[in-house]
C-alpha cells in the first residue's frame, strides 16, 4: 500500500530526500549548543578567562544560524516534495477514475471520490511532510542528545532509562484507542459530503418543498457524529500531555538532586563530579529527549489518523475497471445495427433481481425506433448497454454485426451519441459546450446542428450568441434549452447510433415534432432510438418497443401495436382528449 502511494513523489524524490538530510544537520547544531554553553561557563565566564568567552560565543552564534539554515531548507523541501506528492496522488487518483465503470462509479459513491481527492489526500500530504521531517528529527535528537548526555555522565543519564518506558508504555496504550474512532470519522466525512452535494444539487426541490430544516438537521446530526468522535479522540489523545509533563518535571527533579550532589563532590574528586556547565548541559537535554518523545507520539497520533485516508486513496488506485478495451480491439464500427439476443442484465453480482430479462431485439441501420414503458421497466437500462457504459450479464449484444466488447471503448462510444435523461451541461460558452461532440468542429457546422436541434433560435437572442456563458450546471438557460443543446452536441459527433433518452420532454410538442423531422432528413443513415413518455414523439417511428418489468412487452409499427398491445393502446387513449371516460 505505501509502495504504492509512494510512487506518487516521482520528480519530488530528491526535496523528499534533502529535507531528512537537512533536519539531521538542524539537529546536530541543536546537540552541539549545550556542549557548546557548558565549555562557555566552565572554561570561560568561571576561569575568567575573556579570549575562551569571545571564542565560544562566536561557536554559538555559528552553530545557531546553521540550526535556523538547516531547519529553513529541511521546512522548504518539506513543503515542497508535500505538495508535490498530493498533487501527483490527486492526478493519479482523478486519472484512474476517469477509465472507471459506472459499476465502478456506483461501488465507491461520488461523494465518497470527492471526499478522497481532497480531505483524504491534504491528510496524506500533512502526514507525508511530516515523515520527512519530524519522524526524523524525532529519533535522531533523542539518539544524539541521549549519547550527549551519557558523554557527559552515565551515572546521571540513567535517569531517562527510568521514565522513558513510562512514555513508551503510555504510547502504546493510546495509540490503538484511537485508530478505530478516525476510521470511523472518515467514513462519517463521506456522508456528510454525501448530504452537502444532494442539497447543493437539490437546492430548487428543497425550496419549493419547503425543507430547509429538514436539511439543516440532517446536516447538524452528520456534523454533529463528526465532533463527538474527534472529541472522543482528543480526549484520549490530551492524556499523553500530562503524562509528558509529569515525566519532564520528574527528570528535571531527579537531574537536580543527583546533579547537585554531584557538583558539589567534584571538589574532594573531580573525576567522580560534575561541572555547573555540565549540570546545565543536563537540563537541556533533559527538554530534547523527553520532547523528542511528546513529538514521536505526535508522529505515531498523525499516522493513526491518515492510516484511514491511506487505505482509501489506496482502494481508488487499485480499483480494476470493470470495462476495459480487449487485446486486440476492433477499431471501426461498420454500421449502426443493434442486434440484442436473449441478453439479460443485473447491476451487480450481489443483485438479487434482474434489470433486463432474456431481451431480444433486432434493430437495422439507419432505423428509428421508439421505446415506451412505465417507470422502472428499464428502458434507460437497455440503452446504456449499447455504447457499453455497463456489461451484460448473460446473452449477445452486437453493434454493426460485432460484440461490443470485442471493440475499443473509445471506437465504440465515438459512435453511439447519448442525449442523457439528466441533460449537463458544463460552465463555460455554449461553443466551449458544442464541441464536447467534436473539438475541431466549425462555427458553421455548430450552427448547423443547432438548427437540426432546433436550438440556434434561442441562442440568436443571447447577448453574444454562440460566445454566451452558461453558468455551472446550465443554471442560466432553462430545461427545453438545455435539453436542445445537448441534442444539438449529440448530433456534432456524427454519430452512427443517437439515443434520446427522455430528452424532449421539456420541449413542446411543435418543437418536438420539428426536431424529428430534422432528424429524418438530415441524418436519415443514424439508428436513432428515441426513449418517451408521449406516443407522439415516436409513433412516427419504424418501429416502436414496448418494455414492461425488464422484458419486452410488444414490437411493432403504431398501426400494429394498436391493434396487438394493450399497453400501448392503454398510454396511447389515456394521451388523447377523452382518455380518461
């Protein structure tokens, strides 16, 4: 797992690299100053000696700028190799989400990808920058200034052997309390996200229905769970403080007594004894070693808390697609056919109920075919499996007389344009948004398709026409609009297969009928299938599917269905005057 992620410092190894370095160096001035200040006291300011004063206070004064040097380069390349891998783990993530499945999709949830491209990756990138720093500051001052210490006594250093197994023993004992409650809280993120993104989205339903407090409490409960578990975590983790605290004051006491007694028996046997300087050389590294630990519980705490976003950023780059190009793809669609037999379809292994069930359907090129059925009786499933956004399950689906999955993805779905049920558009000029169907497409061929789409008449009255901004989520423009726009993108693609799913019932039903007859015209070679809730939006078509539960209930022309479906004759009266008697 960490190999893995690790592989995301690529051109920032060497920052990763130089900052430890640097710290060692940072650390090793701050080891030398005590010695440093103990040779000041004892050799000069008590022996009085002025040349030894000037001498060592110029060695304290260098070793100082080459600590604050140190640390300044050690913090910089810190900075900047931490940036610099959660930016490449967040291209990497994004990349490899963009080759995800809906199935893939769904599995993970889009709140949840959210969450883990950005909370979940500035965790990583504290955590990472503080590896490189503190993790190695940590143990390398508490080895120096231990060494330092028993340089100048061992009998005196003994001391630390006594209290450090106190920290240690109080770190291992919170530590683990803690890693099951970030676990949680990450989870917990994902929701809260989750609640955020439908209200943002929803905001127009939350209004109309009045529910601005319905929200506000589902987002104070999530909100809510988030401080009580972090609360918890802080709790246990405000423990290791005192125990810290505890430990310095019993070492500073114990260096006291044992240190004084020992100065004062250096005068009958200086071999045996103790300088002031070097008492106080104690004293500071006293500080050092037992903050070192304080601070390597820090480091231990702040792993504790990214080893939850770790696994997560780790589980969205491991995820094998589940649609993938073959070894040797076809690479030319030679027809828009669809030929279904017998195909099957469920939204994943676990489920229990089957979305298509046995589908058989011929469609010719060049046909235009109509699909009716209640809600829920699959008709959006059965069109995304043509450009193969999902896989079926059992059976034969083949486009231009070749299985869809023996063709290259992008060969593929460069054939079959999909006007959504969920129309998006994306901010930036309606061009910018035109040519999502084709980048290199002109001006005059944009004009073009929006005539076909029946959309260049509104866009004439925009201020600035075809250069007019459409907001974030196409907020600016109204639904029929944004539905002949993406008609219009669709249609851009030249594609070999266009499918309206839904994708007129926002425009009236003059419009509509002129889109459809623009459609026969102008692109009469397209397999177009058109998906609706009216009869009239496809009774003009060569042929009509009737779907009911996943299963088709009636193929045929309007004429025969009439005659032959009694769920088409119930839609089709029900639509017309006098339907309901």
């Amino acid at each position: 797992m960490i190999k893995r992620l690790a592989r995301c410092i690529r051109e920032y190894k060497w920052p990763a690299v130089l900052s430890p370095l640097c710290m060692v160096g940072e650390v090793a001035m701050e080891v030398v100053i005590p010695l440093v200040m103990a040779d000041l006291y004892d050799y000069g300011i008590v022996a009085q000696n002025m040349q030894t004063v000037v001498l060592k206070s110029l060695q304290l004064v260098l070793c100082a700028l080459a600590s604050l040097v140190f640390g300044a380069m050690s913090a910089t390349f810190a900075a900047k190799a931490g940036t610099g891998f959660a930016k490449n783990l967040r291209h990497d993530m994004y990349h490899h989400v963009q080759d995800y499945s809906f199935a893939n999709i769904d599995k993970f949830s889009a709140s949840s990808i959210v969450t883990r491209l950005t909370s979940d990756v500035a965790t990583l990138q504290m955590t990472f920058q503080m590896m490189i720093r503190m993790a190695i500051r940590c143990p390398m001052m508490l080895i120096l200034a231990l060494a330092s210490a028993m340089r100048i006594s061992v009998r005196l250093s003994l001391v630390y052997c006594a209290v450090m197994p106190v920290l240690i023993a109080a770190l291992v004992a919170l530590v683990p309390m803690v890693f099951k409650i970030f676990d949680r809280v990450f989870k917990t993120y994902d929701r809260l996200n989750n609640v955020v993104q439908e209200n943002v989205h929803g905001i127009r339903v939350v209004k109309s229905f009045v529910r601005e407090d319905r929200e506000i409490e589902k987002f104070t409960t999530i909100s809510g769970d988030i401080y009580r578990d972090f609360c918890r975590a802080e709790h246990i983790l405000a423990l290791n403080n005192p125990i810290m605290m505890f430990c310095v004051y019993a070492c500073s006491l114990a260096i006291s007594w044992f240190g004084a007694q020992m100065v004062v028996a250096s005068g009958n046997n200086p071999a045996l004894g103790l300088t002031t300087g070097e008492l106080s050389s104690m004293f500071t590294y006293t500080t050092q070693i037992l903050m070192s630990l304080m601070m390597l519980s820090m480091v231990f705490v702040m792993m504790t808390m990214s080893r939850a976003p770790l696994k997560r950023c780790y589980e969205l780059l491991v995820e094998e697609a589940s649609l993938t190009s073959p070894e040797n793809p076809v690479t030319q669609v030679k027809d828009g056919s669809i030929d279904f037999e017998d195909v099957s379809f469920r939204y994943s292994a676990k489920a229990q109920h089957r979305a298509l069930k046995e589908v058989t359907l011929h469609i010719p090129s060049g046909a235009t075919v109509g699909i009716l059925g209640g809600t829920g009786s699959s008709k959006t499933t059965l069109v995304q499996l043509i450009p193969r956004l999902y896989d079926i399950t059992q059976g034969s689906l083949k486009v231009g007389g070749v299985e869809v999955q023996d063709y290259d993805l992008q060969v593929l779905r460069d054939n079959v344009a999909m006007v959504l049920q969920k129309n998006v558009l994306f901010s930036g000029t309606i061009k910018e948004n035109l040519r999502w169907g084709n980048p290199d497409a002109t001006d005059e061929e944009l004009i073009h398709a929006c005539k076909l789409a029946c959309a260049d008449e509104f866009i004439q009255g925009f201020e600035g026409k075809y250069d007019y901004y459409i907001e974030q989520g196409g907020t600016n423009v109204s639904g029929g609009q944004k539905q002949r726009l993406c008609i219009a993108r669709a249609l851009l693609k030249k594609p070999k297969i266009l499918i309206l799913d839904d994708s007129t019932s926002a425009v009236d039903t003059a419009t509509d009928a002129r889109i459809r007859k623009a459609f026969r015209e102008e692109i009469p070679g397209t397999t177009k299938l058109i998906i609706a809730q009216r009869v009239t939006s496809v009774q003009d078509a060569d042929m009509i599917v009737i779907l009911d539960n996943g299963m088709i209930a009636g193929v045929g022309t309007h004429d025969e269905l009439l005659k032959t479906s009694k769920i088409y004759q119930e839609v089709y009266y029900s639509q017309q005057k006098g339907g309901a008697e």
